[in-house]
C-alpha cells in the first residue's frame, strides 16, 4: 500500500481502500470536529480535504441556510463526497472544488468559519495554509477547527505553535482517545 495514494491524495486501487476505510472510521472524531465549529445556521463553510463527504454532509445539516465548500486534491475524493452529496451539489448548497490547503482559489473573507480533519499532517507547507486560512475566514467570529485522529501522528503542540505563528489564537482543545481537536479564531 502506498500511503501518498492512499491517504494523502488518494488515486486508484489504493485510494479506493483508503477511501473505504475513511467511511467506515472517524465518525466520532468527525462529530467532535463539527460540534465544536461556532457557526450560525446560514454561515458558510469551508471543509479542507473533505474525502469521501462524510464531513461535508454534517456540515450541511449544521447549516440549513447556508452554504459549504469542500476543497481536496483527490478527484477519486471528489467523485465520492459529490456521489454521497449529490442533491446539495445540484441545488447549490455545496461546493467542490480541486485544489490544496496552501494555495486557496477563494476571495478574502468568503468563509465564516474552516474545518480539517485528518489532513493537517500532510498540507505540503503548514504555515501557508495557516495564512491562506486566515484570509478567507470572514473576521469575527470566523473559526478554525482543525482535528486530528491518534492514529495520523500528528502533534497537538506543533498546530499550536503554528496557529500562534499565523496569528490565530487558540480558544477550545480537546484531547481524547478518539483524537484531538483545536478550535482558533483569527487574532
């Protein structure tokens, strides 16, 4: 199993299984990362490497007047989070778009609040995609909930370092088996 297919931007046979295995796990963390978004129910939202769409479809039940974006590099990600959200693409409630965390094709202020989870690890240029997700958060009370799982390898102190570095200042962290979770407001 290659993991750069797999997991990071997923493609083929591997993708395929890592896809498979994003539906069938997180569900917990994925509950987690949405319930701690501070978002009014017409925000409009931005999920970072949205996968299969499971995340995407939470995000849309939390907000029933407004409107989400997903942006992931994978196509093999897009066809499922699009198959699984279809009737939201075709009314326009949801987004999808190609493209990577540290180069954002979106206009300043368009988001009232960005969310990743399981994806922090593998954003080619962190700091970059902190900057990136600074300018499109809509100021106050634009949030930024980023979560990771124990299994990724990721490091609680590492995304608050860099959040601090970005100029986002950490107000809710929770740690627990099912992972972590930090939620930022831009300072």
């Amino acid at each position: 199993m290659n993991i750069f297919d797999t997991f990071v931007v997923p493609r083929g046979a591997d993708g395929e299984r890592g896809a498979d295995l994003m539906e069938k796990t997180g569900s917990a963390l994925r509950e987690l990362a949405t319930a701690a978004l501070d978002v009014h129910d017409a925000a409009h939202v931005l999920e970072i490497g949205f996968g299969p769409g499971l995340g995407l479809k939470a995000l849309l039940a939390l907000v029933p007047r407004g409107q989400v974006t997903g942006l992931d590099p994978s196509l093999l990600m897009h066809r499922r989070a699009r198959s699984r959200n279809d009737d939201a693409v075709r009314n326009g409630r949801l987004e999808l778009v190609v493209g990577e965390a540290n180069q954002m094709p979106f206009a300043t202020g368009r988001f009232n609040a960005v969310l990743a989870i399981d994806n922090v690890h593998f954003w080619a240029d962190r700091p970059a995609a902190l900057q990136q997700m600074r300018r499109v958060i809509d100021g106050a009370p634009g949030s930024l909930v980023l979560a990771l799982s124990p299994q990724s390898g990721g490091s609680a102190r590492a995304v608050t370092r860099d959040l601090a570095r970005a100029s986002f200042e950490v107000d809710y962290q929770n740690e627990s088996l099912n992972g972590f979770l930090i939620r930022a407001t831009a300072t």
